[in-house]
C-alpha cells in the first residue's frame, strides 16, 4: 500500500504505530485501510466487530480484504472516527489548560469500560486510542485491536497486567511528544501514568464495590445508583444482601453498561451524542421544560416539551450555522458550546441576552477561528507512516 496513488487518498494526524495505514475517501466518508497479516487482520476484525456489537466505544469494523498473492498482507478497513483528534493533534494544538486532566479522565473510563466487557487490551496506549469532544470533556475510543483478547470476564490478575502496559506506555508517549514538541512537559511523564491508574481505580471501585448500610440507611442505596448515572452509566442488576450490618449492596459488573444520558436523550429526542454532550441538552431541556410551565401554569408530559424543544430551541440554533462551517463540530457539541457562549455573554451583559444573539456571535467570534475537525488532515508532505 505504499506504493498506492490515487486521487481518493487523503492524508489524515494519527498516531505512530508499526503498521502501513492508508485512508481514503468515498463521497465524504473516510476510511481507514491497515496493511497486517492475513490471520491477524481476521482476529482483529472479529474482536471489533464484538466489541462494536456490544457497544463499547471503538472504531466501526467494515471489512477485511486478503489478497490471492500469499506474499501480500491483508488489509483491514475501518471507518475513521469523525470528528476525532489523536492525542498528538490535543497535546500540539491550543486550549491545553486542563487538557490532561481531561485524557486521563478520558483514557481511564475507557479502560474500565473495556475491562467490564471482558476485554484485555494487551497493548493501551494514546497512540491507540482517538479522542472526541464530548462537551468540554473528551471521550476515547479504541482504534487498535490486534493484541485484544475478549473474554467472558477479566482476573483481577489481568486487569493489573493491563495497567501496568497502559501506565508504561503513557510515561513512553509523553516523553516523545515532549521531546517532539520541545517543550517539557507541566507534570514528570512518571507521575502522570500513575495519576492514570489511580483514576482507573476510583472509578472501577465506584462501579463493583459493595456497599454496606443500615436498615434506616436505605437512602444511600438511591445516592449510589445517582452517582453511576452521574458518571454515565446504568445499573440494570442489584442484589441486596441481609449482614449484620444491615444489609449488603452487590452491584453486577457486567450489567453496569454506559451511556444513561445518551439512551434518555436518543429516546426523548431521536439525537444521537456523546455522554456528556446527552447530559448537557438534558438539562437545558429540562431549563425549557421549567420556563414553558411556568408559562402555561401547568404540568406539561416531557414528551411534547422534547418536541418543543428539538422544534424552537436546538434545531434553529443548528440551522442557523453557516453550511461551510457544519465541519468544526458535530452538532450536540456545537449546541454544547453556544450554551456556554450564552452563559458568558450574559454574564457580562448582567441579563440573559437570548438565542439568537448568542448564535450570531458565537459563529463570528468563536467557531470561524476553530480548525476544522470532522476529518484533521495532516499536512506533512508525506502522509505514509505506520500505525
């Protein structure tokens, strides 16, 4: 494949890996096509196409090509990730304040994500994973499978092994970016891997811990499911256990699934978005809810609010952004951001300064001067590096 030429060939920021990786664009959609033997080029679609079925946040598999010539590889073909940046791109590019915060945050629930759908990675990394803005944070995605294994579930034993690569591999990928970029890094690589497993570790404790309280303390049973959907995830399976105590809280690892926001506002709306993103139109949906009630005098069913709502607040403020800049953002984050450009607009205005003010400026103030980032092209002059 790197001898390929062709006008459907573009070249698009990734991250470095040990594979030839091409890309290609048919009528807008672009694709990822990676150069690897035949037998791993099929396990790798296989264990994306399972993890694809189940949900979990990785690149969408389309197809494995063999080649009748045995001294040729196969080629796997995956769907670029819109709207995705590697870490490079994040790291390089402007508005990092807390941007590590926000990968760790990022990288860690992907992790555990992954390890409660039974997968051991084998090989976790920045370079193999693609991040999305999910309203001002960043959600990841798994784009390298070949040294995945799934299974039914994973041993404590195999998900501290996990770690340890993922830990190993950050400290290794920061130090490049900072001698790459030539700019030291704000935190030692060394303690920002370790910051990584520790954030891995809170959050797979808040998931599977059980959870001892009285039998006056049935409340804390309500703040812990309240907790998992604040954290995105739902709770479909619980055991309440008699101890001496009280009584005992067994949440099942393998029916806590991801996504709570995104499911409500999927069936509420018909929009598809990103966890946050969901939980960020959710509430403004329920402020439009509040402000027509009080209006009208009268509780009104949430589904005709969602309709009002699509109708007389979301869809218009899309609408009403220039064709020729739909590319800088996907829609739920574009909404994302003119609520906060709305926030402080009013603040400084002391009043609320409405929708459509706030639309026009922030298409001339903010969104005209954002990179494009539906497809981040690279502009080296040669795009044929490995993944």
């Amino acid at each position: 494949m790197e001898e390929w030429s062709s006008s459907r060939l573009v070249r698009v920021v990734r991250g470095i890996g040990r594979h030839v990786v091409r890309f290609v664009d048919y009528d807008g959609a672009v694709y990822a096509l990676k150069e690897l033997p035949d037998d791993i080029a099929r396990r790798e679609y296989r264990l994306l196409r399972d993890l694809g079925a189940a949900e979990m946040p990785v690149v969408e598999v389309v197809g494995v090509v063999t080649r009748a010539d045995e001294d040729l590889d196969a080629v796997l073909i995956t769907r670029h990730l819109d709207y995705s940046l590697p870490f490079r791109t994040l790291f390089s590019g402007p508005g990092r304040p807390d941007l590590g915060d926000r990968l760790l945050d990022a990288g860690a629930e992907l992790l555990v994500r992954l390890h409660l759908a039974g997968f051991f990675w084998g090989d976790c990394s920045l370079s193999n994973t693609l991040f999305r803005r999910d309203a001002g944070a960043l959600s990841a995605y798994l784009v390298d499978a070949e040294t995945g294994e799934l299974h039914v579930t994973l041993s404590d034993g195999q998900r501290q092994h996990d770690l340890e690569i993922a830990e190993e591999n950050l400290v290794g990928e920061l130090e490049d970016v900072a001698a790459e970029t030539g700019r030291p890094l704000a935190t030692p690589a060394e303690e920002t891997g370790a910051e990584l497993v520790a954030r891995y570790l809170r959050l797979w404790d808040e998931l599977v811990h059980d959870e001892l309280f009285g039998e006056d303390e049935r409340y804390r049973l309500h703040q812990r499911l309240h907790r998992l959907n604040d954290l995105g995830f739902d709770v479909e399976e619980l055991e309440l256990l008699a101890a001496d105590e009280g009584y005992r809280l067994r949440l099942h690892p393998r029916v806590v699934e991801p996504g709570h926001h995104r499911r409500r506002l999927l069936t509420l709306t018909g929009l598809h978005a990103q966890e946050n993103q969901a939980r960020r139109l959710l509430n403004d949906l329920a402020d439009v809810r509040a402000r027509l009630e009080q209006e009208e005098g009268r509780p009104l069913p949430e589904t005709i609010v969602a309709f009002r709502w699509l109708a007389e607040v979301f869809e218009p403020a899309i609408a009403a952004v220039p064709p020729e800049l739909h590319g800088k953002r996907e829609p739920a984050e574009i909404f994302h951001e003119i609520l906060e450009h709305r926030w402080y607009l009013s603040q400084t205005a002391g009043a609320d300064v409405g929708l459509d003010r706030t639309v026009a400026s922030y298409v001339e103030n903010v969104l005209r001067h954002v990179p494009d980032e539906r497809t981040v092209l690279d502009d080296a002059p040669d795009g044929r590096d490995g993944l």
